[in-house]
C-alpha cells in the first residue's frame, strides 16, 4: 500500500475519532419570515438595547466535592461571564439587530431587554484542570460536552402589556486525545458566535411577529338560528263531550219557628183599693 493511501486513511481514522460538532435546536429561522422583515420598512425600531447574561458554568466531578449532601445534590448557581463577553455579546445584538430594521439609536423608540442564559460553558482552562483528568476513557473513546443556550428578548409596545419572544440552541463538542494538539486552532468561540447570531435573528423575526400580529377583532355575532319548521299534522276531531247534566236544586233549608213571644199588657185601670 502506498504511503499516500496510509496517510488519507489515518486522517480519516484521526477525524473519525475526535472532532468539533455543533448541532442547534429550536434555532431554525424561517426564510419567508426573515424575508418578510427585511422587506418590511415602516416598522419603528427600538432606540437602546439592553442585556444581561446567566452562566451556569461546567463544573467536574472534582469541583462539586464537598458541596451538597447524598439526598440533597447541590444546586447549581449561576456566575456572571466576564464583562468583555457581556460587551460582545450586546455590540453583537445591535448589528444584527440594525441589519434587521429594529434597532436605531437616531429614529427608535423604546427599549429591548435580553437575557442570555447558558447552561455547562466551560473554558480550555477548565477542561484542562478537571474533564481531561477526570475523563480517562477520552484516550480510547470520543467524549462530547453540551452547552446549552436560551435567549429571551421582551419590550413594551406604547399601548399594552409586555411582549416576549424565546429561542434556544445547544452546541456539542467532541473530544479526542488525538486531536488535543489542535484543539487550540478550533477554539468553542467560533461555534458560538454562530450560535449567538442564529438566535439573535431568530429573536428578531419573532419580534417582528409580534409586533405585527394583528390584533385579534371581535368576531361577527352568528346569524341566530331559524326555528324549526314543524310539519303541520292533520287535525284529528276529538269525541264530543258528554252532556253536562244540571244538578238538583238543594232543598230548602226551613227556617226554625221563632220563640214565641209572650207581651204581658198592663190593665188600663188599676184595681182600686179596697177600704
């Protein structure tokens, strides 16, 4: 076998073995809606951008010693990234953001809120000091970390009541001893670069969307529904009623005799007295 062949078969035994992914989740942007945006030019962008970020770091088996009990496993906590993350992240948001109509600092109005949340970022700096100790089998294996990320965007129209849109993504990355040498030519920040301005724009044809979406009209009452016609039935003749016959007078009831009266007169003259 010539030497050229072994050296394209162990490069594709090496990339095989080791290598770098990104896989996305809910961050499909929808052609027809990005199109939509970008035509559209009477929507009132925001005047300021504003953001915070949520980093629940990765922590290894070595970090979480001695925190937490059996029953009771330690919550995780978040801890805020650095602020020249922060700074990227926000300069990032407002060109894209411009790009897409919705931001201008001279012609908007109102603020837009985001909040950037990830879920097992981790650093070179941190695989070295406990994933590439602890994860003895990477010798032999492919082993592969998941971040994840949420973005959530939120605004106050002038009249009703705050609106928000969500997005998510996840990146995976795998990792091999033989490719350890390159892994500093493939830094994770390209991957999420990628990710951060695939969700910015998903968050941007959402809000588009909710700032266009119509609002909901009263529905015309349904016509009331026509009564029933009956089938007239033939009149069927009842049977004649039995005569009525009159009832016997009562009797009279006779009167009881009145009490005979006795008038006693007085004589005319009174009896004259004897001498």
């Amino acid at each position: 076998m010539k030497k050229s062949s072994v050296l394209v078969i162990l490069a594709a035994a090496l990339f095989a073995s080791g290598c770098a992914a990104f896989r996305s989740g809910e961050t499909a942007v929808a052609r027809n809606e990005l199109e939509a945006l970008l035509a559209d030019k009477t929507v009132r962008p925001f005047a300021e951008i504003k953001g915070t970020w949520k980093n629940f770091p990765y922590k290894s088996a070595i970090d979480i010693i001695g925190e937490g009990t059996v029953s009771g496993p330690p919550k995780p906590t978040s801890v805020p990234v650095p602020q020249e993350d922060l700074d990227s992240f926000l300069a990032r948001a407002k060109k894209v953001l411009a790009e897409a109509g919705l931001y201008s600092p001279d012609k908007g109005s109102g603020t837009l809120e985001l909040e950037m949340t990830t879920i097992n970022r981790w650093s070179y700096k941190q695989l070295w000091r406990g994933y590439m100790v602890d994860t003895a089998f990477i010798f032999i294996v492919p082993s592969s970390l998941k971040t994840g990320y949420h973005l959530s965007a939120a605004f106050r129209p002038p009249a009703g009541a705050e609106v928000k849109t969500e997005g998510t993504a996840q990146r995976k990355t795998v990792f091999h001893i033989l490719l350890a040498p390159l892994y500093p030519l493939f830094a994770p920040g390209a991957s999420e670069s990628g990710i951060l301005n695939t969700l910015l724009w998903k968050a941007s044809t959402d809000i588009y969307g909710k700032i266009k979406l119509p609002k909901a009209s009263p529905s015309p009452a349904a016509p009331a529904a026509a009564p029933a016609q009956e089938t007239a039935l033939p009149a069927i003749p009842e049977p004649p009623a039995a005569p009525v016959q009159p009832e016997p007078a009562a009797a009279p009831v006779p009167a009881a005799p009145a009490p005979d009266t006795v008038i006693k007169q007085a004589p005319e003259t009174a009896p004259a007295a004897d001498d």
